[in-house]
C-alpha cells in the first residue's frame, strides 16, 4: 500500500474481470414473504354479473326510518312493533322476587322505554331490524 496512491475501483477483483456490488439486503416483508402495503380495497366488478347492486347498513332506532328496502327495492318509512326486550323481562323478574303483588312483575312489559323496537317493511312484510333498549 502506497500512501496517497488511490485505492483500486470498487468491485474489481483482480485487474481483469469486474464483480457486482451486493445487493441490498431484502426488505422486511420481502424477507417473511408477506405482501407491501397497497391501496384500500376496491371491489373488481366482472362485465358479466351485470349492474352492482350496492346496499348499505342504516342503523334502526326507536322510531321509524326512512329507507330502501333491501327485499323488494322500495322507497318507505319502516313499520314499526314494539315488544318486550330482556331489560322487561329481567325488570319483572326483579318486582317477582323482591316480593311484588301478582301481576305488578308485568308492568315492565307495558312500558315503552323497556321494549325493543321492531323495524318491518310496510310494503313486502320483511324485516329489516331490531332496536334493542
């Protein structure tokens, strides 16, 4: 070694022929196999299932909502029926056994704020929901 003599080129191995760099060592995922980051999903739609029927999940509450039907594709407000939910039936039980009069376990059952509300379609009769208290 020379001092102020320039070190030969990288990658020459002897004077005649030239060796690659190394390459970068792999990516962690390169390196597990697994798959890189990618966009959000986009759903692929074939020429051949026809139009895509998109349908969307709308939340039901306690009074009636205004949506599509996903059975018969109509326009409507729900119908609504409300029944005894398990806060009505837990609550009667609880009047049962802290010694309630014969029937006073009933009476949560006739209150609105412990029933569940059941959505239907007014058009095709089929049922789209629960709103459970």
């Amino acid at each position: 070694m020379e001092k102020g003599g320039n070190p030969p080129p990288y990658g020459w191995s002897n004077g005649n022929t030239m060796q690659p760099p190394p390459a970068a060592p792999p990516s962690y995922s390169q390196a597990v196999g697994g798959v890189g980051p990618s966009s959000p999903y986009t759903p692929q739609y074939s020429p051949s299932s026809g139009p895509a029927i998109v349908t969307t999940v709308v939340p039901v509450g306690p009074q009636p909502t205004h949506m599509i039907c996903p059975s018969c594709h109509a326009e409507m407000n729900t119908y609504t029926q409300t029944k005894p939910g398990l806060i009505a039936y837990i609550s009667g039980a609880v009047i049962c056994f802290m010694g309630g009069f014969l029937g006073c376990c009933l009476i949560p059952c006739c209150i609105d704020s412990c029933m569940d509300v059941h959505h239907k379609c007014p058009n095709c009769g089929a049922y789209l929901g629960r709103y459970r208290r």
